[in-house]
C-alpha cells in the first residue's frame, strides 16, 4: 500500500470537513444542544476557511513533488 502524500492527506481532510452540512450543525445550535455564540462562530470559521483552503491549488503540490522523484 502507498503512503498518501501529504498535500492528499490535506485534501481528503478538507473534503470530509466539507462533506458535512452546516446547516445541521446550526439547528442543533437552536435547539441547545450545543453552546450558540461560541459555537456558531467556530463553526462558520471552519466552514468559511476550509471552503477557500479547498479552492487554493493544493493539488499541484503533488503532481511537483512527484515531478522532482522521477
């Protein structure tokens, strides 16, 4: 098995982060069972930040590195 580079290792992180609904985790923020202010705001922060590192090209990280073993 191979190991995953570590700009994929980021990738697939962002992407199980981005895969999740915010919007379940602010009705749970209505309901209580979260803390609201805090957590609302951490929460939007994760959200908002992971979407734009997502967006950046991170990918060409990869195909570099494995550009200079061959």
């Amino acid at each position: 098995m191979s190991q995953l580079h570590p700009a994929e290792k980021i990738i697939a992180g962002m992407d199980s982060i981005l895969k999740y609904d915010k919007a379940v985790f602010i009705e749970k923020l209505k309901l209580g069972d979260m803390p609201s202010d805090t957590a609302r705001c951490d929460l939007e922060q994760l959200f908002g930040m992971t979407a734009y590192l997502r967006e950046m090209p991170i990918d060409g990280l990869v195909e570099k590195d494995r550009a200079t073993l061959d």
